[in-house]
C-alpha cells in the first residue's frame, strides 16, 4: 500500500487547494463551498495541522515563488503580479516582513 502523499482530510485537501490556486486566490467561502466545509472550520483544521491559517500559507508561497523568479533575473513589478500579489509595493511589504530584505536588493544580491 503506498504512502499518503501529504496530511489526511480537510487540512491537506485545503492546502492542495490553496497550491491550485497560487495566483489567482481563492476565497474561504469558495474553498468551503468547494471542500463541503464551514469556512471557520477550514480554518481551524489547517491552523491545527499547519501551524498557522491558511492566508499566511498562501503568501508564504507566494513569496517562495517571487524569490525564486527574482534569483532568475524578472523584473521585480512583472514578478509581483506573476505569482499573484496586486502589484509591487503589495510583494515588497510581504516579502521584506518573511525575507527580511526588500525585493530589489535580494535580486541585486542574487
């Protein structure tokens, strides 16, 4: 029997979810409409397997996903707005509160 490939139930399922919908987002009331589940239950579910809730999840990634074209050379605005911030000052203040660096010198350092 192989291994499960991630965290059983609501929690993993939201997580997948939250992963499919990197860029554009997706809201709670979707994502319970989606998964058959009570919005401040997905909440909690994820908070108690992930260790902590689902919007700072999705920006985590989305800070990943920036770091990773910013060490490719992409302009930082066209970045932004690529893995589904607004736009750059909305990348430069998560980036720099995860990073703790603004996005333009971590892609002159890199």
């Amino acid at each position: 029997m192989p291994a499960p490939s991630g965290p059983p139930g609501l929690a993993g399922e939201l997580r997948d979810l939250l992963d499919a919908r990197l860029v554009e987002g997706i809201t709670l009331r979707e994502a319970g409409r989606a998964l058959h589940a009570d919005p401040a239950h997905l909440v909690r579910s994820f908070g108690r397997e992930f260790g902590l809730p689902p919007h700072r999840y999705l920006v985590g990634r989305r800070v990943e996903a920036a770091r990773r074209r910013l060490l490719d050379g992409e302009p930082i605005a066209d970045v932004a707005t690529a893995v589904g911030f607004h736009d750059q000052s909305h990348l430069h203040r998560h980036f720099t509160r995860l990073l703790g660096v603004t996005p333009r010198k971590f892609a002159a350092g890199a």
